[in-house]
C-alpha cells in the first residue's frame, strides 16, 4: 500500500513539473494568435474574439522580417554541421580507440578540454580569426561548429567504439575490406544508436545558438532565426511582441517534432557512449 502510495505521489510530482515546464511554452502559442496589447496587458489569458488575430504574426514574421530566408539559413547549417560532425567524429572516435599511441591519447586529451573551456574565453579572439580566415558565410560557420561540437561527439564516439569486439573488424580486414570499408560498411552501422543521440543534440545546439552566429556571421547578407527574433526589437525598445511570439513557435515546432521523434534513442546512445573497455 505505502509503495503505491509512494508511486502515486511520484507521479503526482512529475506531472506538475511537466506542467511547469510545458506551460510556458502554451502561453507563447496562444499569445502568437493574440493583437500586441492584449500579449502586452493580458499574457496569460485565451484569445478571445476581441483579441485574436488568427495567423496576422505569423503572416507579419514572414514578410516583414523574412523569417522564410532565416529558416533556410538555419537548416542550411544546422544540417551540413550536423552532418559534418557526425562523420569527421566518428571517424576520430573510431581512429582514437583502435590506435593507441601518445597522439590520439592527446587528441582524446584535447577533445575532452574543449568541453570544459567556457565559450566565453574564445568568443572575441574567434569572431578575429573568423573574420581574417573568411569564415563569415554560412559555409564558414560550419567548420567551426564542428571544432566546438567535436568534444561531446568524439568523447561518446570513442565511449561506444570499446563496447564494439575488435573481432568484427579483424574479421573484416581478413575478407580483404580496407580500413575506410570496415569503417563504412562495419563499424558506423553498429554506432546507429551514438550517431542518433550525438545528432539530436547537436541538432538542438546548433538550431537554437545565438550568440556564434550572431559573432561570426556578416548579419547584413545571413540571419540565423534567433539572430531575426533578436531584430524583431524596434528602435526606441519598441518590441513586435506578436511576430516575436509567431517567429518562437515557428523556431521551437521543428526542433520539438524531431526531438520527440527520435527520444527513444537518447538514453540508448548516451549509455553505449558511457562504456568503457
């Protein structure tokens, strides 16, 4: 009885966190449907027929602000930093773990310092060299999401390869594979489950960064969406609250449907990545 009791509570507790958490997030979605005054007077109240405006903002977001073009800026790099990080780490993981000597050991070394080092301590001397080297396009950009992002990646990369025999790969080079087929044809197969974890949360950095392309990015010619929702701020701190809260819900659904589509493998991806050989 004391253990249901005591489940009943837990559940209790989770939910009214959960609650806690979501509600924000509600508030922002009927307040994108609401006039300025009544976002500004009356947050947390339902539009009603005095105050809704149906999809003005979201309309008012797209062709004022060109939120479209900010969308695509933003899985431009969202996807090929990703896809960048995903591929060079694995690789490195993968390169770290089966060849043991003092430079991958300083290579690990290096990977795992970056993770401790605060952004803040590099952000002026990077938008510097960003700038001298080029790397103020959207193309730029990514080679330094992937120097920031390899870290985490190579640290869960390198965690999972140990879990994996080495037999398998023995076997492989036996049949005559060359090391970049073991690697392509055997190994990245098997580190289906890191590769989906170290993508979701990469994913969800790169998506909702602000201040790295707000540092590196020339903002005349390429606007990420945080970057937009930030230019949203009129002069005199005059605020469009109503395409702000349009332009949230746009930036946060995309990111929430593939979070929630691909949770599953979190847990799964993080615990393979924790082993050690």
């Amino acid at each position: 009885m004391n253990e249901n009791k005591g489940k009943w509570y837990g559940t209790a507790f989770l939910t009214f966190l959960a609650a806690f958490w979501i509600f924000p997030i509600l508030c922002v979605l009927w307040n994108s449907f609401k006039v300025k005054t009544a976002i500004n007077l009356q947050p947390f109240q339902l539009p009603n027929s005095e105050t809704l405006v149906g999809l003005e903002n979201y309309a008012q977001a797209v062709d004022k602000y060109g939120l479209l073009d900010a969308v695509g800026w933003t899985v431009f790099i969202t996807v090929f930093s990703v896809a960048a990080i995903l591929i060079c780490c694995s690789m490195t993981g993968w390169f770290i773990t089966r060849v043991q000597n003092k430079w991958t050991k300083l290579i690990y070394t290096l990977c795992i310092f970056s993770m401790v080092v605060p952004f803040q301590m590099v952000m002026f001397t990077l938008s510097l060299v960003a700038n001298r080297l080029g790397l103020t396009t959207p193309w730029g950009i990514i080679v330094i999401y992937l120097g920031f992002g390899a870290g985490l990646a190579v640290f869960m990369f390198t965690g999972f390869v140990r879990s994996i025999p080495i037999e398998i790969e023995e076997a492989a080079m036996i049949d005559g594979c060359t090391p970049l087929q073991t690697f392509f044809k055997i190994v990245l197969p098997i580190m289906k489950p890191t590769y989906i974890s170290v993508g979701i949360l990469e994913t969800m950095w790169i998506w909702n960064d602000f201040l790295l392309p707000y540092l590196v990015l020339d903002i005349k010619k390429y606007k990420t969406i945080s970057i937009i929702i930030q230019y949203m701020k009129g002069s005199y701190g005059s605020v469009d609250m109503g395409a702000i809260m349009a332009a949230l819900i746009l930036a946060v659904i995309p990111v929430i449907i593939f979070y929630l589509s691909c949770q599953k493998y979190i847990i799964k991806g993080v615990a393979a990545g924790a082993v050690k050989g």
